[in-house]
C-alpha cells in the first residue's frame, strides 16, 4: 500500500548523482516509481555521465543534468555557490511534489536532501544512518545486511509502498543507434566488445594483460572483437593496438570515440559478450541482456556491484587486501594481475558456450510453427 501522502504525487524527482552503472542500477526502483505512480512523471537528476544512461530510460520523462561537488572526492570541481543556486532556482521552478534520493551505503544523501529542502520540494525519501532533522520527510534505514545495489533501491521505494515485479535493469537502445552501430556488429560471429578503461586505476586490469587476452579470443575462439571506450579514452585503445600481434588485427576494430553513447549501448547489445572491469559498460551489459565476463577487483563487494540478473563471470583473485574501496591500488594490484588472460578467455568460452546452448535449447520460429502445424493434423 502506498503510503497516503505519496498517492498524490504527480512531479516526482529521482536523484542519483554518482556514475553511469549506479543509474543504471538503480532503474528497477525508479521503474516501481513508474508503476506505482502512473499518473506521475518522473524527472531524473544526475550527473553528466549518469544522465546519459537516464535518457534512454521510457520511465523517466526528464533528465536534468548536476554536478555535485559532494559525489567525486578526486574531481575537485571549483568553488562556485552559483552552481547549486542554479540547480536550487531548476528545481523550484519545476514545482516537484516529491523526490527519492537515492545513495550507496558509503554516502550521505543529506546534501541532496538540503537541495530538495531549499526548492520546496515537500516529500523527501532517502536512506540515512545520520539524523536528518528536517531534511527528510521519510528517513529508512536499510536492513544489515549485504544487499545489492539494486536491492538496495527497492527497498528505500517500498518504505512509502511503492514496488513491482519487474525488476531488470532498464534500457533501451533506440532504432537510430541500431543502426549507428550496424557496421561494427553486422555478420561478425562470435562478437566480442572489449572495454578496457574505467574511471578508477584500481579497477582496472592492465592494458598490456588485455592485449593478450584480445590475441587470445581471435586465436583460440575466432572472435571478432571491437575495443570500445570514451574520446579520452582513445590512446588506452591505440596502445593495446600497438602490442596486439599482427596476425589478430584483421579480426580486430578500434571504436574508442567514435559512438555516441546510445550507438555504444546498440553494439553492446549486438555483441555476443562483454568484457569489461567493474565498470559503468558492466551494467550496460547487464541491462541489456547480454554475457559479461568482468575483471572485478576486490575493492568493492561483489554481492553489492556484480553484473544484475545476465549470465557472466567474475574474474578476480582473493587478497588479504579485500574490499579496500581505494581509488588506487596501495600495494600490488593482485587482485586483478594475477588472473592470466588464459583465464579470462577459458571464463568467456565457457558462456558463449552456454549462451549457445541456451540458444539451441528455444525453438525457432519456424520450428513452432512445425510443431503447432503436426499438433492440428494429430488432432484431425
């Protein structure tokens, strides 16, 4: 039952301020907002990286872009009081009736709450172990226990009632990207997106590692494989190129740069796997449906970041060290160094593998058709 003062909710702002598999995550809540409240539209605030994944999002009908200066501890956005009276006077004008704010366990969502206070928003949701006087109307507290994050943001949405059934990662690949895509994707089989960056130097396996694993996958699987990343992320790609041997660059293309993002999100759909660190395309993946294999480092939980609801592999190897949470890595990296290519591509062999027994095991159009064809004639 939804709780009374939320039934008339008509303008709801979902806040999730951080990166773009923590929106991503954080989809199948926002999609009990949708069905909990059909009357309501739902106004996505984000930051620039995580309002892209909000924007191909049928749930949300708007996305306003912020950056908080409280979210990226490394970023150090510059003293500027006129950003936030900015975002204050954006959010005021839109006369929200309520919002939900949605944080990890490692941040207060306080700051956020403060913005919704000073832009009158009535209703205020989050999940807080500090007291918020009156900044929240509604102050949950999570059950202790290790929850996944998209655990994690059902259950703040079901402390005023709202929920649902459905609760896969939401995402959809418009047409136009589709065909963006088209050329990287079309007749290449099996079809394997690499996406060697991430954001954070502990999260990432060693680009050198990942050039064997590419030679690997075009010799042992006779995959074709599409290295992706941002712009920035351009001379990453030009250098596993570099060390790639010669008889594997045939069977190989370099797409850092060169999609947008939806464009990306349609070739990642396309592929046959993923594979990727703990990293924002993990969750692309996963929202999409298809196989990812992930360099998951031990700085975070697993059971609260792994890929959510699609087959894939966790690829990692357990330190004393674990669940450090550091940006980058104070000693050697282990967790991430010592799993060997070999072992990356035994891991992506086995789910394609799986993938295509799964494929075999549903019958194909023209076999229904068959059958339902023999089961009329049995019947006359």
């Amino acid at each position: 039952m939804i709780a009374h003062e939320w039934q008339s909710a008509r303008r709801v702002l979902a806040i999730r301020l951080d990166n773009l598999g923590d929106v991503l995550v954080t989809t199948p809540a926002i999609h009990a907002i949708r069905e909990s409240l059909p009357d309501a539209a739902i106004t996505l605030l984000a930051s620039p990286v995580g309002a892209q994944a909000g924007r191909l999002n049928p749930d949300i009908a708007d996305v306003i872009v912020y950056d908080a200066p409280w979210m990226d501890p490394w970023s150090r956005l510059p003293l500027d009081p006129a950003r936030e009276e900015r975002t204050i006077a954006t959010l005021r004008e839109r006369r929200f009736d309520a919002a939900v704010i949605f944080s990890s366990f490692r941040q207060s969502p306080l700051p956020a709450a403060y913005l919704c206070y000073l832009a009158d928003i009535p209703l205020r949701l989050a999940a807080s172990i500090d007291g918020p006087g009156s900044l929240l109307t509604t102050r949950h507290r999570h059950p202790e226990r290790m929850m996944h994050e998209v655990e994690r943001g059902l259950d703040l949405v079901g402390a005023v009632g709202m929920t649902t059934e459905e609760t896969r990662l939401v995402l959809r690949v418009p047409d136009e990207a589709r065909a963006e895509a088209a050329g990287l994707a079309a007749g290449r089989r099996p079809l394997v997106a690499l996406h060697p960056g991430c954001s954070m130097p502990a999260r990432t396996y060693p680009w050198e590692l990942y050039a064997e694993v590419v030679d690997l996958l075009v010799g042992e699987l006779d995959a074709h494989v599409v290295l992706t990343g941002a712009a920035d992320e351009a001379p990453l790609v030009e250098a596993m190129l570099g060390r790639i041997a010669p008889a594997s660059r045939p069977r190989v293309e370099a797409a850092a740069g060169t999609l947008s993002f939806p464009g990306f999100c349609a070739l990642i759909e396309a592929a046959d796997l993923v594979v990727t660190n703990n990293t924002g395309p993990m969750h692309v993946a996963a929202a999409l449906g298809t196989p990812v294999a992930a360099l998951f480092a031990l700085t975070n939980p697993p059971e609260q970041w792994g890929p959510w609801r699609v087959a894939h592999r966790l690829l990692n190897h357990d330190v004393p060290c674990r669940i450090c949470y550091s940006r980058i890595c104070p000693v050697d990296h282990a967790c991430l160094t010592r799993v060997r290519p070999q072992m990356v591509v035994a891991a992506v062999a086995e789910l394609l593998q799986e993938a295509s027994a799964a494929a075999h095991a549903v019958p194909s159009v023209a076999e229904r058709l068959a059958l339902a064809v023999d089961a009329q004639e049995v019947m006359a």
